[in-house]
C-alpha cells in the first residue's frame, strides 16, 4: 500500500516536472546560452518543484501550527525577513545552482578518476540483499534506510560543528537567531553549506542513492528541519520524544548556554544535535530532554556578556561569520 502511494506520488511528481522543465525551464535555458546543461536543468527542476512544494506546506501547515501555539510572540520581524531569504535561497534551488558550477565538476573528476583506479563504490541496496532477500525491491524500505543513514551523518557532522572552534565561528550564525521560526532552519553560512553538502554529496555517491530517493531524503529532511525549528508550544510525548525530533527538543538546542556548551561558559559542544531523530542523542549521551522553553540564541549575545554582534542583513552576517571564523571579531 505504501509503496504504491509512493509509485503514485513519483509519478505525479515526474509529470509535473516534466512539464515545467518543457514549457519554462527549457527555453529559459536556451534563450540564456546554456544549451550544453539542459539535462542537468532538468534535474535543477525538480529541485525547484521540491522547493515550491516545500514552501505551500511551511506557510498552509507549518506556519497555521505557529499561529495556534506560539511559544513566545514574534517582535523581531526583520530578523524573521532575513531567515525567509536564507529559506528562498536554499529550497528554490539557488544555493545547489552555485554548488552545480563551483563543486560538482570536481567530485565528477575525483570520482572519475577513483573508477579508472578500480576503487569500487559501496552500494548500500546490495549490502542488505544477502541476508535480507527482496528487502530492497521495496521503496519504502529503501527510503527510511536511506534516511537514517543521512542522519546519523547529519548528527556528526552537527557535532563537529560545535567542536571545533573555527567551524563554531561559522555554524554559530545559525545558533544567532533570537526570534525562532518556521523559518530559521536554513539561517547558515554559506561556506558552513557548502562544508555539509559537499560531506552529503560525497556520501550519496558512495552509496549509490538514485538520485529520486536523494531529492525524496533531502525535501523531507528540509520540512522536518522547518518543523523542529518552528515557533511552536509542542513536544511528542514521553515515547515519540525519543523517536523523532520535537520542536521542544530541538529548541533546546538552540538554548543558550544548554544548546551550546557542555562543560560551561568558554566550552564548545551542546546538547540535541539529532537532525531528525534523538535516538544518536541517546546512544551517544547527548540527549537532554527536559520539558522546558528557554531563550534562544548564544550567551556572548547577552549584554552582560559583551553583546557581541552578529550581523542584522544577509551580507553583514556572511561577513561577520567568516571574522569568527578566521579572523579578528
């Protein structure tokens, strides 16, 4: 039943696509000179439906959830403006456009060249087929593997940027945000993207992901993200707490002090680094689950602790990112 739902919806979704890429895309592409990437256009569409799809449900379902629960009232709506730029930016295809041009030719060179060298890829579908004959043929088998295992690498790559302080210097924009929404998922810097995807990128080759699942894992991974991140008075209970990612338990993460330090003011770490869910929290003992909101953002912004600036618009918090990182503050 399930994975005919999911057949249905591909399908749907492939028509859709198709059309869009043949009656704009398309002759978007040619008018602007760029006849030599109409397939990887194509591909570029269905990112862009993804990112359409994606925005409906923040504004119909996401944001209707914040009106009805709010954990606190929205004052700051010029820092709310800036978090639906960064959203814009990423689910409409803008920043994977910048990373098709600048990174993408170098993973085809290196993993051109790691094939000519005989080095073999691990497809994780065919690790599964000895033990568990059949086990793939199922989509929705395939796609809740596949998520799991973005996870748990999602997990460490969000440990790694609060352990070392230069990535810190980075991530810590994110963290930034006083004023929580629906919205402050994708409040990053850009260079901090550009590490994360490209560990995805190489991740997905390695295992051999179709491409279709990818976009499936991500667009989830994304709204799932928006939901944790919302303004939003809710937990999942004593049980689904420890199974999916709640925005209480995420909002803690983005506590000051708990969401940011393990041992204390000047320490680096946290608590609650799950993407989606807190069961890497609980393996690896980083879990807090108390049933709290406390206020977001990073100590060093408290005026009692040296008001440090991080930036209001777009550019000024890039900039002032990269400064943290390996500069002067």
């Amino acid at each position: 039943m399930i994975d005919s739902l999911l057949l249905a919806f591909t399908d749907a979704f492939g028509r859709v696509q198709q059309a869009l890429f043949e009656g704009v895309v398309q002759p978007l592409a040619f008018r602007l000179g760029l006849g030599n990437v109409v397939e990887d256009a194509f591909d570029a569409t269905g990112w862009l439906l993804v990112g359409l799809l994606q925005i409906v449900v923040l504004l119909v379902v996401i944001g209707t959830l914040e009106r009805w629960r709010p954990v606190e009232p929205v004052t700051d709506r010029r820092a709310v403006r800036t978090d639906v730029l960064y959203t814009l930016i990423h689910r409409l295809g803008l920043f994977r456009v910048g990373l098709f041009f600048a990174v993408d030719p170098l993973f085809d060179e290196a993993f051109g060249a790691a094939r000519l060298a005989g080095l073999p890829t691990w497809q994780f579908d065919e690790w599964f087929a000895p033990w568990w004959p059949g086990v793939t043929d199922s989509a929705w088998f395939s796609f809740v593997a596949y998520l799991l295992v973005f996870d748990l690498v999602d997990y460490w790559i969000h440990r790694g940027q609060h352990q070392f302080r230069w990535w810190w210097g980075l991530h810590s924009l994110h963290h930034s945000q006083r004023q929580m929404t629906m919205w402050s998922d994708n409040r990053n810097h850009l260079l901090d993207d550009l590490i994360r995807d490209s560990v995805i990128v190489i991740v997905a080759r390695l295992i051999g992901i179709p491409p279709g699942q990818f976009i499936a894992v991500v667009a989830c991974t994304q709204l799932l993200e928006s939901l944790s991140h919302a303004n939003l008075r809710t937990g999942f209970g004593l049980v689904f707490e420890r199974v999916f990612v709640s925005p209480r338990f995420h909002r803690l993460h983005h506590s000051i002090g708990l969401g940011h330090e393990t041992a204390g003011q000047g320490t680096l770490g946290g608590h609650n680094f799950a993407v989606l869910f807190p069961v890497w929290d609980v393996l690896f003992r980083t879990g807090n689950f108390e049933d709290r909101y406390d206020p977001t953002g990073i100590r060093d912004q408290l005026p009692e602790s040296g008001g440090r600036e991080y930036g209001q618009g777009f550019w000024q918090q890039q900039w002032l990112g990269l400064k943290r990182a390996f500069g002067r503050s």
